[in-house]
C-alpha cells in the first residue's frame, strides 16, 4: 500500500464553523469497495459544542436509524494539527483517529483503519459552505491510490443555534 500523503496542518479555528445545531442528509454505500453504488439514503440531527477554550470539540449526532454517534476532535497546538476519534452506539468502540486540518475552506484529514478485515486507508473531505451549509465526505482505499467515497453527510444549520 502506498503511504498517507503529507498531514495537512491547520489552525485551532478550523472548526469554529461547525458548532451549533445542524440537520443532516445523509449518503452511505450500502456495502464498501465492492464496487457497489448502492445508496442508503436518511437524515440526522448533530450539535457541536467546543471545549477547553477551542483546543477541542464534541459532535454528537443522532441518526432516523436508531443510532447515535460521537466525533471527539483534538487540536495539537505544537503540530499545529487536529485529530479526529469517532465512536458509535453500534460498535461503543472508539475507531482509529484521522489527522490533518484546513486550507481556506477545504479540510482534510487521513488515518489507518480496517474494513471487512482489510486495512484501508481512510480521507476525511470537509468543505465550509459559507455560515449554514457543509459537507463532510469519507473514503476508503486498499492501495493508497484509488480512493472509494463510501457516505457523504451535507449538513444545514438549523437557525438560531450558534
């Protein structure tokens, strides 16, 4: 597999976008890297809230398909780098941390996990969408060169929440 590209690195306000109340269209491949594209399609709710002065945020989202989860996202001041650990009430197993930050309005963030047994490489894409929209993308790859997207959530900012 060929490496992780370079960690981008970021800024402790990369995330002062998204906190507040937002609802959540939700697009997930129904099986990954199969060659599949074959979508379940379900909304979701998400509040975000900062912690020890901006080093650090909570997303909690609570999905239409009876399952909550929790992003845990941590600001490396010295590496001027976030780290992004994710949980969810199916597995209530803390997953591999994703690493990197933002360039204007574009973030990115790479890790390690495994898939179907399989390790992957693993991007998260953040797009800023101006102060009420985002996008949050996830992909996957086997050899570090050919990327799958496998959900993409499209966040609105419900009104009056920041």
């Amino acid at each position: 597999m060929k490496p992780l590209p370079p960690l981008p690195t970021g800024d402790v306000h990369d995330f002062d976008f998204l906190m507040g109340e937002w609802t959540c269209v939700n697009r997930k491949l129904k099986q990954r890297l199969t060659g599949s594209d074959d979508w379940d399609v379900f909304t979701s709710r998400m509040r975000c809230q900062p912690h020890l002065g901006g080093l650090s945020n909570v997303e909690e989202t609570v999905f239409e398909r009876g399952f909550s989860g929790m992003a845990l996202r941590l600001f490396d001041a010295k590496e001027r780098r976030w780290s992004i650990h994710w949980i969810d009430s199916r597995h209530a197993v803390l997953q591999p941390p994703v690493h990197g930050g933002f360039t204007g309005d574009h973030g990115r963030f790479y890790g390690e996990d495994t898939e179907g047994g399989r390790p992957v490489q693993v991007v998260f894409h953040w797009t800023r969408q101006g102060h009420d929209r985002a996008r949050w993308e996830q992909a996957f790859s086997l050899d570090g060169e050919t990327w799958e997207t496998n959900w993409v959530m499209d966040f609105t900012r419900v009104p009056d929440t920041v």
